[in-house]
C-alpha cells in the first residue's frame, strides 16, 4: 500500500532532510514515528530533499506500507510521536505508480527576507536579514531582465552540486514587499540546482542595495560562472512551499491540503 504525506516543518533544529548518523534530521523524526507506531514501512521517497536550517509548508512524501492503515489515526499517530517542530498535515492512500519525486511537474520555493538593521527578535531563523534597505523595484527588475524559461543556471550552482545537468526550467520568479514588510520572492521550476535559491537572493540582494547593476541576475546567468554571483544567502529564509503533481486518483485520505 502507497501512501502520500502532506509534511511541514520549522527546519532551524534539523540537519536537513536525509537521515544522518547521530544527527536530528526530518526524514530520520518521521522514520521514528513509523517505527514508534509499529508500521512496516519499506520504500521512502521525499520531493525534494531540503538542506540544514530550511523550512517547509508543503513537503510531500511517498511512503510504501505492509498492512492497511485507517488514515485519521495512522496521521494522528505519527503526529504525536513526530517532535512539535514538525507536522504531517494530510495523508492519503495513492496508487503504486505514484513517485514523489519524479512525477513532481513544479516546486515552488518562497524565500522571506527583513530589510533593516536590527533583526525583529521573533524572526530570528525564520528569515534572511540585510541589515541595509532595499530597493525592491530594482530587484523587481532584476528578476525581469533575466525572464523565465529553459536555462543554464551554472552561475548559481552551488560547488557541490551533484547534478549531471544545471540546465531547469524556471516557470514563475517574483518578488513582493508585504505589508508587514517582509520582503517576499516567490520561484517556481521544474528542478533546482544545490543551493540555487539562495545564490540567486545573493546577487538580488545586492541588486537592492546598490552593490550591482539591475541587469546583475542576466550577467551571472551568461557569464555560467558561480564566482561572478553574490554569496549564498542564509538559509532561515527558504521555505518548500508547494509540489504540484498532474491530477492522479486518491483513496481514503485524512486531513487537508496545506496553505501557504
């Protein structure tokens, strides 16, 4: 039986998602919550594996179980053993043929970031910080210059980047100032290189404060060299905030798709 989870997380305790010896991570608290409950479990597969400090509003997982599961009390289970910090927020009953990862068409990350000084005490590893305001028209016009579509995105790949191609899809990047003044940069690709994201705030960061040229993000993509972009922004303000998959059919399912 295949099963699929809806999972979010505040990633500041965590060593990222992948089990390590000795080392809090999220996949390792949610395998102790199966073995606690006693589930069979074999194949575990997650949509995307988020590095330390990362956090997540949407995560999904698929995980293989040996014997039928009553939704409602299998989710409540797995939340009371799963630290606070972490939540399995739906869980569903897929078909077989159901992957996580590979059958994932968009992820869509959000970064937050706090443009002032003094960082708010309440967002301290919730948040990227620049401590000078930011021009977020600038950046806006960044992000435009560069476009979206098919791209080499090598400049801002991270050294230790494993993947055999840099070349993704990037189908949505904006960024806006809320009300509460938190900035906010929203992307949405196919697939991302180690560390993209937060290379990519790095170069708009400097964007917005003067330190590069509007066309800054367009020059790093051309120029397919990570030394030309800006440093890797901190990791407190990246955030998994969706998995879009095609239609597929569901079974017996328990809780509710999350907000973000």
């Amino acid at each position: 039986m295949r099963i699929k989870l809806h999972i979010q997380y505040e990633g500041s305790g965590f060593y990222g998602w992948q089990a390590q010896q000795d080392l809090p991570t999220v996949g390792g608290a949610l395998l102790n919550a199966f073995n606690k409950l006693k589930v069979p479990l074999g194949e575990m597969v997650v949509a995307g594996r988020t590095d330390a400090g990362v956090h997540a509003w949407g995560q999904v997982v698929h995980a293989d179980v040996a014997k039928p599961l009553e939704m409602d009390k299998f989710m409540g289970g797995l939340n009371r053993y799963l630290p606070h910090t972490v939540r399995v927020v739906r869980v569903a009953e897929v078909g077989d043929d159901f992957h996580a990862r590979y059958q994932a068409i968009t992820r869509c990350y959000r970064y937050l970031l706090w443009d002032a000084r003094v960082l708010r005490p309440d967002l301290r590893g919730r948040v990227g910080h620049s401590v000078y305001a930011l021009d977020t028209q600038k950046m806006k016009q960044a992000i435009e210059i560069m476009g979206v579509g098919e791209m080499d995105f090598s400049g801002f790949r991270d050294a230790e980047c494993q993947s055999k191609s840099p070349v993704c899809v990037l189908r949505e990047m904006k960024l806006v100032r809320g009300s509460n003044g938190l900035i906010q940069l929203e992307v949405a690709a196919n697939r991302y290189l180690h560390h993209m994201v937060r290379n990519m705030v790095g170069v708009l960061v400097e964007v917005g404060n003067g330190k590069r040229a509007v066309d800054g993000m367009r020059e790093v993509i051309c120029l397919k060299d990570r030394k030309k972009a800006g440093m890797t922004f901190d990791a407190a303000g990246l955030y998994l905030a969706r998995v879009d998959y095609a239609p597929h059919a569901e079974g017996a399912v328990a809780g509710e798709l999350p907000l973000y």
